[in-house]
C-alpha cells in the first residue's frame, strides 16, 4: 500500500448502551478509495463518524497522517483537511446554496475561490441555483452541494456516507463520475450499500459485520467472489 | 376545495385574518382610544421581543432552556439604574441630546456587564448541561436563585424608583390622540435591534453559520467551526439584549426589583413558543401579538389580560406546532 493516510486501529465506539464498533481497525492508503460496505447495521456509519470525531471512541487509536485524532473535537479535525458528507446530507435547508458554500468555506482566500469556481464547473446545477434556497433542490443537487462543500476547502481526505441513498439509477452515474474525479485531488472513503456503485468507485474494500472488519482486499477481487458477496452483502448471482 | 383555497390564498387570507384581529378590537374600543392602545402595546410588544429575541436565539441555536434569563434582564436593568444615578445631572437635564446620551451609556454598559455575566454563567455552569433539558432547568433556575440574590445584596431588596429622562417624560397631543413619547421612543429601539439582528444574521459570515448551527449544530462543527466558541458569543449576546430590554423596560414600568426579570420571563417564554424557536422575526410577531392583546384585553376585559396571551399561545400551538416561523422559515 502506498503511504498510510489514515489508520484506524482496534477503534471501539459505543452509542448510549449499544456497543456497535468493537475494535474496528483498518488503513486508508494514499492514491485510493476505500470502500466501507457491509450489511445494514454493520458499522459503517458509526465507524466514519468516529473517525470524523462527532462519535468518541471508548477505545483504540485513529491516526491522520500519523497524528493521532481520536480524542479531537470535530471542527479541529475538519480543519486538519478532512471532509465530510453525512448521510443525510447534512444541507442546511433554509440557505441559500450561495450560503451553504460560504458556511463552508473556512479561508476566503484567493485558492479557495478557484477550488470553489473548479467546483461550480462540476456541478453545474449549483451555479444555476446559486441563491435558491438548498431545502428546494431536488435529492441529487442536494447531494452535490453536500460534497461541494466538504470539496471547497483544502481536503485531503473525504468521508462519504451512502451518497447513492434515495437517488434515481441516473443520479447515481453521475456521482459515480464525480467522485472518480474528486479521487484525483483527494483520497475517499466512501461508505455504501449500493455495490455497482461502490464497485465502480472503490479500489480497495473493507466488509464490516457486527462492528468488526470481517474482510479486506482490491475491489477488482471482490466483483468476482460471489461466496464472499452472498455471506456478507446480501448478494447473490441471479440463477446461481 | 378549503385546501386549494388555503394552498393557493393561504398567505392573503393570514394577512387578512391577521388584520381582521388587529382591527377587531375597534368594536368595543373608540378609535383615539384604540390608537392610543396601539401605540401601548407597539412599545409593550417591542420592549417583550428586546427579552425574547436573546431567549429565542440560545434556545434555538443551543437548545438551552435558560431560565436564568430573566435575572439577567433583572441585571441589566439594575446595573442601567446605577448609571442613571451616577449621571442624574444628564437625567434631569433639558437636553434631548444629554438624555439621548444617557440612555445610551446605561445601555451600553449594561449590555456589556450583562454579556460578561452570561459568558462566566455559559461557561461555567451552562456548558456542564448541554443536551440535558432537566438539568438546564434545573441549574438555570439555581443560578436564577444566585443572581436575584445578589442584586439584593448589591442594591438592597427594595423596589427602587427608575427616574425617566427629563424629554422622555410626558405626552404628544397628535389630533387629540395620546401618544406617550417614551413609547415612541421604545418602538424605535425595538426595530433598529431588530433591523441590527437581521443584518448580522443574513449579511455577516457569523450570522450565516450562527442561522446554519440552529438548523444543525453537528453539520457546523464538521464544517470546521468550533460550535463551543459560537455557544459561548450567542449567550453572550442573548444576554446583551436581555440586558438592554431590562434598561428600557425598568424606564417604562418606572422601577426596579429584584424578583422583576419572572415577570417578563413568562411573556419572554409564550413570545417564543407562539415565534418559533430560534427566529427572530418570530420573536418579533410574537411580542407584537401579545404586546398588542394584552393591552386591548387589558382595555375590554381587564381580569382577563394576562390570561389572554397564554390563550393566543395555545390556539397557535393547535394550528402551528413548530410556531409562527419555525427556524429555517
């Protein structure tokens, strides 16, 4: 694996009694997307909100290049350069997309407005709607602005939670195509349910099961194994 | 048929209600009366949302029941009072401009004081109950307890006469209708803080991410912003204008008393519940509402005025849940 950018290591999380990581553990190399996939419940979600700090680990160890972070507050780890786009979006609804931006723009420098003008070009929607409120987008232009804004800043590492969620097949081709772009400025960890689409992203996966990592390897492997797909995705092979 | 009517005149036909109630009391009420009412409750509901605005924008950014919040409007009128005597040459001089000066020192000195307060209180015992609505009840209400206390320590327990500023006092005869200059002057205040709020909350960076933490306060830490420090300046704030509607309010009700900041902490609570928490132009409509009733009802049928405002506050709840304008509206 190329240089570590993130490492978690037997990371524990508990939320109120239910104890969902149990010593979760597993690196994020440089010129990659990881995949975090699994079963509903498995973990994921909680494991990149505990990586992201808004969830505090009872155990373990989380290193962003090669400083440890698990015991930061959020908004210190967003400004170390890691971005994030929750599941739910997270859009503030009644801004307007300008607004949106401007909350997550954290330095109004000369950079950050040709990060944000490189942005508008990939999202062309956005620019479109620059005043409209964000609560009136539709579920894909709601999505794009979620990950411009963790995008405009100067991030080297992206946490996506189950972009594809709610969004229609043709949405879904068109974060597949923005996200293979974003991997060329940054490193991703995407977390998802949708396999054609965390296959067509992804080049190395993690399967969590019960909050551990059950299994890890190259995506290009994982298309092929059905036993493994069908065990721990849910996935089976039409007649097979 | 009714929803396509609302759906498609819903905003008409609230103007229209709106204004029917507003112009209903006319039946029972002459018409100089009525103006001179209206210009009562105007003042009465601009000093109302000087208290609530604060409330609202802690509980709404925060999701702190501060029941302290009355004290510290308790302060800030005492501490505006102290200023007043320290300068009463300025007080009971026939100067509009010496009056206008000192009214806004004891203003600014209060909101500072009281800000400083609300900081050590925020800090020290606020940020121990976050996320808990029974221990921030709790501890809000013992630190009520404290802070009336001390007042009587520092002013004694007595009510106190507040002296009206020399050309604050006394009438305008506008076409034989009364119009009290104070109020007039409570009505300005009341909308350039209002107008001052709005510009910072839609024209600064702060005020976007202040607008964007009450819509969701985890989004704006992982953006990068550090929510604590944004907590600490909103209470601040909240605590700056309480202390100012306690300087204007104590000029109008001529007086103060330790126990003063219960009695508007109530209207402060109904203003917010029928606004929508986290709004300020709810905070607005609010205190104009009750301002407004309360001094009509107070007029027609005076044993149910104080009730009439709680009445108001459960008919909006059956008809708007979340308030007149939820935050976000």
């Amino acid at each position: 694996m190329s240089e570590t950018v993130l490492k978690v290591e037997g990371v524990h999380t508990f939320i109120g009694q239910h104890h969902i990581l149990q010593g979760i553990s597993f690196e994020v190399g440089a010129d990659a997307v990881t995949v975090l996939i699994g079963r509903n419940g498995a973990g994921k979600s909680t494991a990149i909100k505990t990586v992201m700090g808004l969830l505090p680990p009872s155990e373990g160890r989380i290193l962003f290049r090669g400083k440890e972070i698990q015991r930061r507050k959020p908004y210190e780890i967003a400004r170390m350069g890691i971005g994030f786009v929750p599941e739910d979006m997270g859009v503030f609804s009644g801004l307007t997309v300008e607004e949106n931006m401007r909350v997550a723009m954290l330095i109004e420098d000369e950079a950050t407005y040709q990060r944000l003008d490189r942005t508008l070009e990939m999202f062309a929607d956005l620019r479109k709607f620059w005043k409209a409120k964000a609560g009136n987008l539709s579920g894909g232009q709601k999505q794009m602005l979620a990950i411009a804004r963790a995008i405009v800043n100067d991030t080297s590492l992206l946490l996506i939670d189950e972009p594809s969620k709610g969004l229609a097949p043709i949405i879904v081709e068109s974060l597949i195509e923005v996200i293979n772009r974003i991997k060329d400025h940054s490193v991703v960890i995407l977390v998802e349910q949708n396999f054609s689409m965390a296959s067509s992203v992804g080049d190395n996966f993690y399967i969590l099961d019960d909050g551990i990592v059950v299994h890890s390897g190259i995506m290009a492997e994982l298309v092929h194994d059905e036993e493994l797909k069908s065990n721990y995705l849910g996935i089976s092979k039409v007649g097979g | 048929m009714a929803e396509i009517i609302l759906r498609r005149w819903g905003g008409e036909l609230a103007i229209a209600g709106a204004i029917a109630l507003f112009l209903l009391p006319l039946l029972g009420i002459p018409g100089k009366t009525y103006l001179t009412l209206t210009i009562a409750g105007l003042a009465m509901g601009m000093l109302l949302f000087l208290v609530a605005s604060g409330l609202s924008i802690i509980f709404g950014l925060m999701d702190v029941l501060n029941f302290a919040h009355g004290s510290l409007f308790a302060w800030g009128a005492y501490v505006g009072f102290t200023v007043f005597n320290l300068m009463m040459d300025w007080v009971e001089a026939d100067s509009v401009l010496m009056n206008l000066g000192v009214f806004a020192i004891a203003i600014v000195i209060a909101m500072i004081a009281v800000a400083i307060l609300g900081i050590i209180l925020e800090r020290v015992i606020v940020r121990r109950v976050y996320g808990n609505h029974l221990f921030q009840i709790l501890i809000t209400f013992g630190a009520t307890i404290v802070l009336v206390e001390l007042i009587s320590v520092f002013w004694g327990p007595n009510d106190e006469v507040m002296t009206v500023p020399f050309t604050f006092r006394g009438n305008w005869d506008v076409m034989d209708v009364i119009v009290d200059r104070y109020r007039v002057i409570c009505i300005v205040i009341g909308l350039l803080v209002y107008s001052v709020i709005k510009l910072i909350l839609k024209k600064t960076k702060i005020g976007t991410i202040v607008r964007a933490g009450v819509e969701n306060r985890e989004m704006v830490q992982a953006m990068g912003h550090n929510i604590f420090l944004l907590f600490t300046g909103v209470f601040a704030v909240g605590a700056g204008l309480a202390a100012l509607g306690g300087v204007a309010m104590s000029v109008f009700s001529l007086q103060v008393y330790p126990h003063m900041g219960s009695t508007y902490l109530l209207f402060a609570f109904i203003i917010v519940i029928i606004g929508g928490l986290g709004s300020v132009t709810g905070s607005l409509v609010g205190a104009l509402i009750v301002g407004l009733s309360y001094n009509y009802v107070a007029y027609l049928v005076p044993w149910a005025a104080a009730g009439s405002n709680v009445i108001i506050m459960i008919v909006i709840l059956l008809v708007r849940p979340t308030g007149l304008f939820p935050s976000g509206e």
